[in-house]
C-alpha cells in the first residue's frame, strides 16, 4: 500500500483536532446552558 501524501496526514489531523475541539465546546455549552436553567428556575421559585 503506497503512504498518503503529508498534505493528506496534515489535513487529517487538523480535521481530528477540529472535531475534538468541536466536542468539548459543544460539551461546555450543554453545561452552561444547564446552569442558566437552573438559575432561571431558582429565581422563578423565590419570585
């Protein structure tokens, strides 16, 4: 099997990268957004 080229691999791991990246701030939203609700819901109760 012949190798990729190393523009390939560079794109591949920039890619990779990307995703990860992606990942963990798709993450850090969900547990933001979370903690909006639930102060929201804090301040509806005492309200």
């Amino acid at each position: 099997m012949k190798p990729l080229p190393k523009e390939y691999l560079v794109l591949f791991n920039a890619i990779t990268d990307a995703e990860e990246t992606l990942s963990q701030l798709r993450t850090r939203l969900i547990e933001v957004q979370q903690q909006a609700e639930e102060l929201f819901l804090e301040e509806t109760d005492r309200g």
